[in-house]
C-alpha cells in the first residue's frame, strides 16, 4: 500500500484486513492486462451482441451494480439503450427482455439475487462478467472472467476496478474509446498526496458525509460512499447530484463535507453552483476534479485524469480508493474486517 494509507495504517488494531485489501491492489494492473488479453474472444461477441440489439439490460448487486451503471451511461452517449437495475428489483419487479442483451455482473458470480435472475431468462442470451470462472454466472452463458481469480478481501477495489476495466474494453470495441489508455488510466498517479492528506482531514473533522456526482460519476460518488461505509463503519450519504438540490439541500449545513465528483464539459461547469452551496451553508468542499476547470471556491481539490467517459471513471478509481481506505484506518480499527457481513451475499 502507498505511503499515503500506510501513515494512517498505524492506527489500526487489526491490520489483516487492510493487509488484503492491498495484496489485491498491488495485483490488479496485471491482471488487467491478462484480463485484456485472455477475454478478446468474449468481449468482442458481447460487443457484436450490443451492436445487434442496441438494447441493454445489466444486472447486478452492490459495487457491481455500480460498475453496470457507468457502462449503461457510457453506452447511452451513443445511442444504445442500456439501462443497469438491481437484481433485487429485477426478481421481484422484472421488465421484458426482449430482443435485448442481458450482463449479469457479480465478481464472485454467487451473489443470491443475480443467480436468482438466471431462471427467469430462460431460454435468453446470458452475458456475464465475473472474476470466479466456475461461478453459476459464468456457466451461465458467455462469461468475461477478469484474470487473477476472486477478490478475498471485504471491500470491493481490485474487483471493482477490473469489472469496470472489462467493460471499457468493451467500449473499445464498439469504438467508443481507445484500449490502450485502460491500462494507464488505472496506473495514473499523482506527484504529491498534499490534496488528499488535506481532504482526509476534512473527512476526520466533519459530522456528515455527502458524496454526489451526475451522470456516468453519478455512481462513481456512489462507490466512494459504499466503500466508505463497508470499510470505516460510518454513514457516508450518496446522492445525486440533481437529487441533492431537490430538498436534502436542506440538510447541510457548517458540519457537512460535499464530496463532488466532477468531470469535464457542461456538468464540470454546473459544479460551479456548489460555490454558492458553501457561501450559504458554510459546508466544505472535497472536490475529485477531471474537469480541467478553474477550481471551485476554497475546495480540497483533487486533480484527476482529465475527461467525462469510462476512461476518466477508471482514472479516479485508485485515488478515491485510497482515500476511502486511508479515512477507514481512523474510524475503524479492524478496517476490512466485516463485523455483520461477508464477502459474498447468500441470503435476501
């Protein structure tokens, strides 16, 4: 693990948790390559599906649901009707798929609700991605299994960010983006942590927690918020960041830090309200910043990969990764190490 957490590691009590976490972290460039390089076959027919049917439907639960919905809004950018739902919500409240290509995404492949949609697609189409070869989703259809086996540790990171990896490969070959720039969008690194030791001060220091973001970093916020909460034990609040001017506004206030996920364009630029978000609450600012743009009034900024696809998504992976994990370290003393869940979800 980078300097960075590893200062804060030594508030931990029990460091194996945080110990696994970064036996998959060191690993996954690698496995990204291999991954990369031993799927060609299975990404290129999902490709070839997508290109068919034009329609999408991604299922999945958790960080992986996640995953599924920056690859939904990657897709929708070029006209491809992609939509990610739970497959909690699909079980108990399924739409038609009909002439649509279905993914089913789970890193373990055994997570209850996404085995439980299998049998209701009888007789469909079945695409996966999976980091467990032998998982019922793999077996299930046409599977991308992710190289390096499955992710041991509670928290998602390394299986997160080869999921989301395989699916921008996928994106690739659609044409939507380049393969070449995967690999190093993940490997992206910044010169100095300064920005990030200064915004988990600010995390340390607040009462509330708000994580927000809109369109494809709408869910990328919302991973920073899941990780946050599986690994420090605290509520960290994910909302949208439409959603968040539409009433829960109301709620900030001098003891609250908005962590803003922004990317370039017009929504890098719709950003520039936060400015008076914090005049008038008295909130703070973290600002996970790929915009390129002038940065906002008395933020923590984080300088990211510049962009506004799958690409820059991947590029913020690692950053808010570690600072999750590094603000896990003072809150949590057994950080990894779950107290009421496990790894794999086999209950509803």
């Amino acid at each position: 693990m980078i300097d960075f957490v590893n200062q804060y590691a030594v508030q931990l009590a029990d460091k194996h948790g945080l110990e696994m976490i970064d036996l998959e972290m060191t690993r996954q460039d690698q496995d990204i390559l291999d991954t990369l390089q031993s799927q060609r076959d299975g990404i290129r027919v999902l490709a070839d599906s997508i290109r068919s049917t034009k329609k999408v439907l991604l299922l999945g639960m958790g960080a992986s649901h996640l995953v599924n919905e920056v690859f939904a809004f990657q897709l929708r950018r070029f006209q491809i009707d992609a939509f990610a739902m739970t497959a909690s919500e699909f079980i108990y409240d399924p739409i038609s798929v009909e002439k649509t290509t279905v993914i089913l995404t789970s890193q373990s492949g055994e997570s209850v609700e996404t085995v439980k949609c299998i049998p209701m697609l009888g007789g469909h189409s079945i695409f996966s991605v999976t980091l467990t070869e032998n998982s019922t989703i793999a077996k299930a259809g046409t599977p991308i299994v992710c190289a390096g086996g499955g992710e041991q540790a509670y928290a998602g990171t390394r299986s997160v960010t080869l999921s989301l990896a395989a699916l921008a490969a996928v994106c690739a070959e659609l044409g939507q983006v380049n393969e070449g720039d995967i690999l190093p969008a993940v490997q992206w690194k910044r010169d100095d942590y300064a920005c990030m030791n200064q915004a988990l001060w600010m995390l340390y220091n607040k009462r509330t927690i708000i994580a927000t973001g809109r369109s494809l970093f709408a869910p990328v916020a919302h991973m920073f918020a899941l990780g946050s909460e599986e690994l420090s034990n605290c509520q960290t609040i994910y909302e949208e960041t439409g959603t968040l001017r539409h009433g829960p506004m109301e709620a900030v206030d001098k003891d609250t830090v908005i962590v803003i996920f922004r990317q370039q364009g017009k929504l890098g630029e719709l950003c520039r309200s936060f400015n008076d978000v914090r005049a008038k609450t008295g909130c703070s600012l973290i600002v996970f910043d790929a915009s390129g743009l002038e940065p906002l009034d008395d933020a923590i900024t984080v300088p990211c990969l510049q962009g506004n696809d799958i690409i820059a998504a991947l590029g913020m992976m690692t950053s808010f990764q570690y600072l999750m994990i590094a603000y896990a370290c003072g809150k949590n003393p057994r950080a990894g190490l779950p107290h009421f869940g496990g790894k794999v979800t086999t209950t509803e």
